[in-house]
C-alpha cells in the first residue's frame, strides 16, 4: 500500500474512537465483574447471618414467649414429684400465664389453677398439720406445690400419658375414667385416644403443644 492510500485507509479519529470504545467496553466488563463479586459477598453474607445469627434470635424471641419463671420453685418440686419441670412449665402457661393471681370463672386459683374442693383434698394429703388455706394458692410456692403433686398424681393413676393426665387435670378423674370404658376413646382402658368434649380436646392439645414447644427450645439446659 502506498503511502497516500495509507493515509486514507488510516483514520486517527476512527482509530481513537475504536480505542474508546474498547476501553469502555472493558470498564464496562470490570464493572459488571465487581458487582458479581459484591452479590456473592452479599449473599454469603446472608447466609452466614441466615445460618449463625438468625435461629438464636428467633430462639430468644419464643422463649420470651414460653418463659420459664419461678425457675427454683419449679425445679423444686418437680423433682420432688417426679416431674418433667418442662411439663410443669407447660401447665404453668397454660393454666394462668404465669399470673400468679389468676382466678378463673369456678373460682380456680393461682398459677396452676386449683379449685377448693381439690385444694383441701389435697392439703389433707400433703400438709394436714399446716394452716394453709385455699388464698394461699395465691402464694406461687404454695400453688407450685399443690399443682405439681396434683399433676404427679394423675400421671401416676394415667400411665405417665401427657395427654390422659392433661384432661383428668382439666376434666377430673371421674370423667376421664368413664371414657376409658368406652372403646371408641381407649383401645387399651388405660389411657385415651379421644377426646369428646370441645373443651378437653382443646385443653389437651394447648397441653401437648406447649409441652413440645418447651422441649424444643429448652432440651438440654
């Protein structure tokens, strides 16, 4: 080629806008490569917190939930009664929310919610030389106590089934008794696989789903 068709083959300003382009086009590449990069940190990162700093804090949050107060009384006389201390705790919420001044519509009282006829019943059983009346169940050790040995009992007479003890708590004794005769509630006349009545039913699986829900966040402490 000679040198007058050089010239005109070769552009400079052509030249210098390929060039420009070219070099935007690999910033464009570099800018791109960073922002993969930023993502994957980002999302590592949300991994990270997804993985090591979320399930505490929901952890914490269903706790606050589920509490476990009155802790010493509680391990106290769960251990004398053979209790789970988490199964107390689940009767505990359930009964009276931890208000240690509930008073139900039958005149139930304190945190494990006892009525008078079962609370002198069972005064007579464990403290008949104590001047204890039916306003101490307003007393959490006095309410623990009573409840704790009232719930030993019945997992005693029902076999340890949580859901057996759970509606002779609510419903008594008699009434669990004549449903264990009939085959459609019990296959083994021993504990029970129905429920009937609308307020046993839901009270038992209140019961056995706050008792699962305290194992869940409590095994092992």
């Amino acid at each position: 080629m000679n040198e007058q068709n050089y010239e005109k083959a070769y552009d400079p300003i052509a030249a210098r806008e390929r060039r420009a382009a070219r070099e935007k086009l690999r910033r464009r590449k570099q800018q791109r490569r960073r922002r993969m990069v930023r993502r994957l940190v980002a999302l590592c990162l949300s991994v990270v917190l997804t993985v090591c700093v979320v399930p505490p804090l929901c952890n914490r949050a269903e706790q606050l939930l589920y509490p476990r107060k009155y802790e010493q009384l509680v391990e106290k006389w769960a251990a004398d009664y053979e209790l789970d201390p988490l199964l107390v705790y689940a009767f505990i919420r359930t009964e009276s929310g931890f208000d240690p001044q509930a008073t139900s519509s039958v005149d139930a009282r304190g945190l494990m919610q006892m009525t008078e006829e079962t609370f002198l019943w069972m005064r007579s059983k464990i403290a008949p030389e104590e001047p204890l009346t039916f306003a101490d169940l307003y007393d959490p050790d006095t309410a623990i106590r009573f409840g704790c040995y009232y719930l030993h009992l019945c997992m005693v007479r029902y076999k340890g089934d949580v859901s057996t003890a759970a509606a002779a708590y609510h419903s008594g004794w008699g009434t669990v008794d004549q449903l264990l005769q009939i085959e459609e509630h019990s296959a083994d006349g021993e504990t029970l696989q129905g429920f009937p009545y609308n307020q046993m039913h839901h009270y038992v699986n209140k019961i056995t789903a706050c008792y699962q829900t305290y194992q869940r966040l409590y095994a092992g402490q």
